[in-house]
C-alpha cells in the first residue's frame, strides 16, 4: 500500500508541477501560486464550517490538509521555480 501511497504522491507532484510551469511561463508565477493556495484555503473553509469544529479540531484540520496537499503545493513550487530559471 505505501508504493500505491508513493506512486499517487509523484504523479500529483509531476501534475501540478507540469500545469504550474506553463501556466507560469504564461501569465507568471503569482497566478501559478494562486490557485492551488485559494484551492486549498477555500477546502480548509468549508470542511471548518460544515463541521462546526472549535480552534483546537480546526487546527488539527489545517495540519492534515497541509499533509495531503503537501505534493500538489512542491509540484507547484517546482514547476515555477523551472519555469523561472529556463526564462532566465
């Protein structure tokens, strides 16, 4: 199950980075930036609303999102730190 786990997590990491290094030789790395982080703040909102948590069950929902957001926000920062360097 890890190797299934490991597999997932790259080629999330290589999706994101892939649509992130285009999107940023195309409109620059704030916009690349933008949606996975308004993504993940938007998902973190909802999920907090819905559950009626306190500060300390928000919290812990902010920890485990970053967890499985984790791949998606490097693959991003890969993608636009590429793109950045091979503009020059």
């Amino acid at each position: 199950m890890h190797g299934f786990l490991w597999a997932v997590g790259g080629a999330m990491v290589l999706f994101a980075g892939v649509i992130s290094f285009f999107v940023t030789r195309r409109y620059g790395w704030g916009a690349a930036l933008a949606l996975p982080v308004a993504a993940l703040a938007a998902m973190l909102a909802m999920t907090w609303q819905e559950g009626g948590l306190d500060l300390r069950g928000g919290l812990a929902l902010l920890r485990e999102a970053l967890v499985f957001a984790a791949p998606v926000l490097l693959g991003t920062l890969v993608g636009i730190l590429l793109a950045r360097r091979w503009r020059g």
